[in-house]
C-alpha cells in the first residue's frame, strides 16, 4: 500500500511539473508573438518565457515594497496607484532587459501582447470552449451584434 501511494505521489508530481510547464509554454505565447512583432522577428520562445517569469515576480516584489513602505509612513490614500504605477514599469522594465529594446518597444511589446493574448484567448474559446489562465472569456460584440 505504502508503495503505491509513493509511485502515485511521484506520478503527481511529474504531472503536476509537466502540467506548470505546457502552461508556461501558453501563457507565454502572447508575449513571444508580440516580441516577434515589435522586434522584427528577432526574439525567441526561452525569452518570452523568462520575462513570463520574472515579470509578475519582480511586479509582486516591487508592489508589495513600495505599498508597504508608504502604508508605513501614511500615504494611504496614493500608496496602491504608486505601487501599481512603479510595479508595472519595473514589469516593463524586465522586458526591456529580457528583449533588448527601448522603454517605448518594451511597452509595445506589453500591449501588443495583451492584444494577442485576447485573440488567441477568443480563438481558444470558440474552438474548444476553454479560456486561458488570468480570467474568464468575455464575448466579443461588434455594434450589439455577439459575434463569438
């Protein structure tokens, strides 16, 4: 008995890697696509996934130290808005430096992806009824007319 929850365990486990890592994979098509786009095909997969990421990492640390420290000294009121604002350029930041690229390509590249990632989610969606990670489907509506 005991040996068949440990090669079940480890059975989980790999499943569970294998599982976090084709996810990691999706989620960071949108960014290779628009890295491609912005950087005039000159980017790579192992790129986009690295600023997948580091990204959200270096966005968390970044909010949570800056709304800590002005929470601490009494800046309620602005804390969060400066938190979000210094947490997303720090997030834009690393692609900068994961895609060689200027502030401005770096933004590009953020927007083009979440741009990208909206198509691919609707594509998803129509096909195969399932949506990527980060939030349900919204449908698509041209002038009151559902289009998806």
């Amino acid at each position: 008995m005991l040996e068949q929850l440990a090669v079940g365990g480890t059975l989980g486990l790999i499943v569970f890697l294998l599982g976090v890592i084709i996810l990691w994979i999706i989620v960071s098509l949108p960014v290779y696509f628009a890295s491609k786009v912005v950087k005039a095909g000159r980017s790579t997969m192992g790129g986009a996934m690295i600023a997948t990421l580091v990204g959200p990492i270096v966005y968390f640390l970044v909010y949570a130290v800056v709304s800590f420290i002005l929470g601490a000294i009494g800046v309620h009121t602005l804390a969060l808005a400066v938190a979000f604002l210094l947490a997303f350029l720090a997030w834009i930041g690393v692609y900068k430096a994961v895609f060689n690229t200027g502030w401005l390509g770096a933004f590009g590249i953020a927007i083009l992806a979440v741009v990208v990632y909206l198509i691919l989610n609707a594509i998803f969606f129509t096909l195969f009824r399932v949506s990527f990670p980060g939030g349900r489907f919204l449908p698509i509506h041209f002038f009151g007319v559902g289009v998806i």
